[in-house]
C-alpha cells in the first residue's frame, strides 16, 4: 500500500510538471515582438529566454545568429550578460570538431559535455523551412535525465518560431532597403523630371525669344519683298527680289521646322477641321512649285485623277505643309529629268474619301539602308547631303507626325528606277454644296463698309511700315498707327476703329497690358469690346493661348503674309462682305490680265507666251468636247470637263472664260442640261474675246476661235 501512494504521488506530480509545461507552452506559441522598424534582437531573444525558462532550467543561455551567407556567425544575447566569456570560450571547440554543423542537421536538441568537464550544454539550431537562422546553446542546471522530452519538443517549438521572426526580420530589412532604393530613385526621377520640365521651359523659351527676333525683321524683308513686286522692275531686279523673297521664305520654313518639331515633342501640336476648296487647293500647291521647278530645268507634273470633289473639310494648313515638304525635298534632290506628282481621289464610305499622293523624282535616290533612318529627327539619307543641300533634316519626320496625326500614313515606296518614290495617304470629309471661288493668283477682293478702319499697333518702324502697306493693297479704307500701347489707349478713347492689329512686345505700354486697359470696365476707351488681333513674332501655342485668355480675339503671325491677312479681315468683316475678284476692282469678266501672269511666270515673257499657245489649243479641244458632252446628255462628263476648262482659264488669267466655264459647270452638277448648253455660246465668245486680246486680232477666225453649233 506505501508503495502504491508513493507511486500515485509521482504521478501526481508528473501530471502537475506536464501541466504547468503544457501551459508554458501554450503560451509560448506566441510572440509578442512585432518585426517593424523597432525590431531588435534582444527583445525577441529576451522574450525567447523567458519562454524557454519555464519548461527546462537553465543556469545561462545565449543566441547565435548565422550571417545570410553562413561563412559568419555572431552572439548576439547572453542570459545574465555574465555569461557570454564562457559561451565564446565553449563556441570554438565546438565549431572545429563539427558538433555545430552536426546539430544543424538534426534541428532537435544536442546535449554535450562543457570543456570543464562536469557541466552540459544543450544544442538547438533555430531553423525555418527555407535555412538555419542560427544556434541556441544552454548551460543546463538539471540533469538531463528529469528534462521530459515534451519539454524537448516544445524548445523546438519556441526556437522554430524564434528562427521565423529572424527569417522575417531580414526579409523586412531587405525589402526596407530596397523600398529606400526604390524612394530615392523615385526622388532622383522626381528631380529629373523636374529638370526635364525645367529645360523644356527653358528651350520653348529660347525658341519663342529667337523665333521673335528673327521674325521680326524677317516680317520687313517679307513685307518689303512683297510689296517691291508689285513695282516696275526689270527683268534683272524681278530676279534679285524673287530670290530674295525665296531665301526668305526658306528661312521661315526652316524656324517653321524647329518650332513644329518642338510642338510635336511636347505633345502640343493640334489640329483644325475647317472647309477649303479642294481643286483650287491643288492647284494653287502646282502653281507654286511650277517657278522652283522651271529654275532648275526639271519637267513637272501634277495631276488629280478620281470623283474629284468640291468642297472639302481638314487641316489646309497643315496638309499644304506636307505637300511642301516631300515636293520641296524631291525637286531638292533631283539635278536632271523630272517630278511628278499624282493624286488620287479614292472613295470610301458616304461623306469620305482618301487622298492617296505619289511623288516621284529622278534624283539622287534613296538605298534602303538611308530609307530605314529617313524619317528620324535631324537626319538625311546620307549625311554628306546636308552640306550640299542644307536643311534641319525634319521635314520628313515632320511630315509623319503631320500625316499621322489626321490619320493617315506616309511611306516610301520601294522601286528599281532611278530616284524616289514617296506616297501619302490622308482621309477627308466631303462637303456638300458649292464651293467658294477664288482666284489662286490674283487674291481675295474684300467689300469693305464705308469707312471700315483698322489701327496699327506696332513699336517697330519696318514691321508697321508692312502692315500699313498690306492693308492699303487689300483695301481697307481707313488705316491709322499707334507707336505704343499708350498711344493706342489714346487713340482708342477718341475715337472708334473696326479693328486693331496689336504687336505685344512694345515699349511704354506692351501688348498685354494694353488688352487689360481695353476690356477694363473703368477704361476710358469707347469700344471697349473691339476685336483686337495680336500681331506677334511669338508663335508658340502656349503663347497663342495666353493672348486670347488676355482678351485678344484672334492671332496673326508675323513675318504678316498676305494670305493670313485677308483670312483676318475676312474673319472679322463676316463672310457676307467677301467677294471673288481682281485686283482691278473684282471684274470676274476681265479677258486677260497679262501683267499678273507674267508676274507669275517670274517675267519670263517667253514662258508667258508659250503657256499661252497651249491653252489656246488646249481650251479649242476642252470647249468642244465638253460642247459634244452636253449635245449627248453625258452631264457628269461634261461636269468634269467643264471643271478641267475652268482650272485651265485661271492658269492663264483669263477671268471670263474661268467665269462662263463655272456657270457651266455648275448647271451639269445640278443636271440642267438645257441650261448648260445655253450657256456654251458664252463660253465660245469669251474664248474668242481672249484670243483677239492675246494676238490683238490677229487669230480670231472661226478656226481657232472654235463656233458653239447647238
């Protein structure tokens, strides 16, 4: 019986130690050392030693962290602190006869024997699924024989968790440190960015302050060039102001280019969706390069064929600035032979059409190797070209960018002949209706109300010199100057103008301010709601709209054109007071206007007088075909036909014969094929009328004069 209580004591107790070890463990499971920027060593291993504590004694204890490498190791806790002489003293051994590496691969507990030889040290990797974090070493104060080996296995349940925290604890610190990395590259991108923005500024800056000082006087030469065309000159001064206004004009194109290019870059460049009329559009871009071509002794040719349409909707502006650059670079590059140019008009669906371009020249070529880098910034086909022919090298890429941007495609098309071959496709809207006539050389005749006046604000004595001059040769019957923006304010308070054309770079008052005295409800001004137009060397589109959130109305670029003139003057007057006609007071019935044809033709009298002959068999042939179209009930032919005649009529000046071949025309479009045909007799006299103006009578018989027989 004593032995059976003694027995059921033991028990007891065992079953009291495997509770209170049980609850140990339990509450060892969890760690309250979080793994954040305040994570440390000793509070995990502290908290570690404590949990440790209450299943197994120990008299001292340390933790040892293995390096991610494994080639280091460091102690880095001792429980007392005391202790730590003895755990480096017993480390060493223990590491060259490979009782660590042993106890590694075991990940349970090791008990050795100290070098002392009566003490015992236990072993315990701290080893996480992935590798050993490190190695645990306790100097036992209880024999080894009264540890339960559930004790056992709860210290490896501690150190494994122990070993997961150390894992996470580097992986926070790595990912830290690539986080750190990564904020620093984020701030040196940030910077960069910045730097970026900064430069940029600073380039459309400079460009707006060099395209505005160049500009500038480039605005006199244009203006001046212009205007001393329309003096008496010989042939020999008619040649020096040619030139000069050419070279003018490629400077303008060239600072065009860098600005374009610009835009394009910083994303800024935008496109507008007006009407123009599409025949007169094409045949104004072949009338242009007709003189370049002609200098150089090269044949050129551009002809439209397809359902050629009237009016059409698209970027005008930007779409004639590509035809200038591949024709440009074409008659450029070609020395001997010819460029032609062939435009196609090819249907899609209602209301849309595409203009497929191809320019071909006899050039010097293009390898594919040049082809490939052809469309890249500030590059030619062969470098060596840029010092033979000059150029930025962006007209091209320019070009792209253009044509992509109203959505269509450029490329160059391969070929074995001699030369290039490029082709361009851009989409258009078709407009119904009639289009508006004009006359492609001799200008828009603008109605101006009695007493329309228009006041010149401009500092600079050439550049308001120009103005001035354009606006008496358009027309405007009124015109006044003002040298500053003060003396407009002045101006404007005692009287009211229909238009001002303001510079904005001035002296005493510049443009700016002076729109803000303007529109100021206090201003002493009468029409505080003038339209007001900046004339500005300052093209950039920023700049553009900084002049109208100002209060400007509208924008003209300076060097002035004509052409951009009277689209202002139109703008402002309102589309009913335009009208077609000539420089001689808008008689759309004038025979011939020899002067402003020689004036085309460069005065080349010779030149003059052979486009002349053509046209007189020419128009002979077109009158009496489109006479048998009419006579056979082929309206839509003699449409065309009729078309064809007019297009030749405004080639040679001849107003009348333009003017009766359009009323023809415009009676085959709406199918009155009577009406047509009574107004063929028209055609044929102002036909006859023109030749006895060109040959003062000398070829007007019934022969080459033609006779209507309907």
């Amino acid at each position: 019986m004593e032995k059976m209580k003694e027995r059921l004591a033991i028990l007891s107790r065992e079953r009291e130690a495997a509770k209170r070890l049980l609850e140990s463990a339990v509450d060892s499971l969890g760690f309250s050392v979080v793994v954040d920027e305040e994570f440390s060593y000793p509070a995990l291993f502290e908290e570690c030693a404590r949990k440790v504590r209450t299943f197994i004694a120990f008299e001292s204890l340390a933790f040892i962290v293995f390096a991610h490498d494994g080639l280091n190791m460091s102690l880095e806790f001792c429980d007392p602190s005391s202790g730590r002489p003895f755990f480096e003293k017993e480390m060493l051994p223990l590491v060259e006869d490979r009782t660590f590496a042993w106890a590694v691969d075991r990940n349970r507990p090791v008990i050795v024997t100290a070098t002392d030889g009566r003490g015992q040290i236990l072993l315990h990797s701290m080893t996480t699924q992935n590798r050993t974090m490190g190695m645990f070493m306790g100097y036992l104060g209880e024999d080894e024989a009264d540890i339960l080996d559930l004790s056992f296995a709860f210290l490896t349940v501690v150190l494994s968790a122990a070993a997961g925290l150390l894992q996470n604890a580097e992986l926070y610190t790595v990912i830290r440190g690539l986080n750190s990395e990564l904020s620093r590259k984020i701030e040196r991108l940030e910077e960069s960015e910045r730097s970026l923005a900064e430069a940029m500024r600073a380039r459309d800056i400079f460009l707006a302050n060099v395209s505005h000082e160049i500009r500038t006087p480039l605005n006199g030469i244009l203006g001046m060039a212009t205007l001393l065309e329309d003096t008496s000159l010989d042939s020999r001064q008619a040649d020096m102001v040619r030139i000069l206004r050419d070279e003018s004009s490629s400077l303008l194109r060239l600072i065009n280019d860098l600005l374009d290019f610009s835009r394009i870059e910083a994303g800024k460049l935008s496109f507008e969706d007006a009407s123009f009329d599409f025949p007169e559009f094409w045949n104004s871009i072949r009338d242009s390069f007709f003189p370049r071509a002609r200098q150089k002794n090269l044949r050129f040719r551009m002809e439209l064929r397809g359902e050629i349409p009237g009016t059409v909707s698209g970027d005008s502006l930007r779409i004639r600035q590509v035809f200038g650059n591949i024709i440009g670079n074409a008659l450029k590059f070609t020395s001997k032979g010819e460029v032609s140019v062939l435009g196609e008009i090819l249907p899609r669906e209602e209301g849309l059409c595409v203009l497929q371009v191809d320019v071909r020249d006899t050039g010097i070529g293009i390898s594919s190797e040049q082809a490939g880098r052809l469309f890249r910034p500030f590059v030619q086909g062969d470098p060596s070209t840029t010092r033979k022919y000059g150029g930025t090298g962006l007209g091209l890429v320019i070009s792209k960018r253009l044509v992509e941007g109203m959505g269509g495609f450029i490329s160059i098309e391969p070929g074995k002949e001699k030369g290039a071959h490029f082709r361009f496709c851009l989409p258009l809207k078709i407009l119904a209706g009639k289009s508006r006539e004009k006359d492609s050389t001799g200008g828009t005749v603008i109605g101006f109300p009695p007493g329309y006046s228009v006041l010149v604000v401009e500092d600079n004595e050439t550049s308001r010199m120009v103005a001035v001059s354009l606006l008496e040769k358009i027309g405007v019957p009124e015109i006044e100057i003002a040298e500053d923006g003060a003396v407009a304010i002045e101006k404007l308070s005692s009287k009211r103008y229909d238009l001002v054309l303001m510079d904005i770079q001035m002296p005493v008052m510049d443009g700016l301010e002076t729109i803000a005295a303007i529109r100021d409800s206090s201003s002493p001004v009468l029409d505080r709601q003038v339209p007001v137009a900046a004339m500005t060397a300052n093209i950039l589109p920023a700049d553009r709209e900084k002049y109208l959130r100002s209060g400007m109305t509208d924008y003209i670029s300076k060097p002035v054109l004509p052409e951009d003139l009277v689209r202002l003057l139109l703008k402002n007057l309102g589309a009913e007071n335009a009208r077609t006609g000539d420089r001689d007071g808008g008689n759309e019935k004038t025979v011939f206007r020899k002067d402003i044809l020689l004036n085309r033709m460069g005065g080349d009298e010779k030149l003059c007088e052979r486009t002349i002959r053509l046209f007189v068999e020419d128009s002979l042939k077109l009158a009496g075909e489109l006479a048998a179209l009419l006579e056979s009930g082929g309206l839509e032919e003699a449409k065309m036909k009729a078309h064809t005649l007019r297009g030749a009529a405004a080639n040679v000046e001849s107003r009348e014969i333009m003017a009766a071949a359009a009323a023809v025309e415009e009676a085959a479009a709406a199918g009155k094929r009577e009406k047509a045909s009574s107004l063929m007799p028209a055609v044929f006299a102002a036909r006859k009328r023109f030749l006895a103006e060109v040959a003062d009578g000398e070829d007007a018989s019934p022969k080459s004069t033609g006779e209507w027989k309907g």
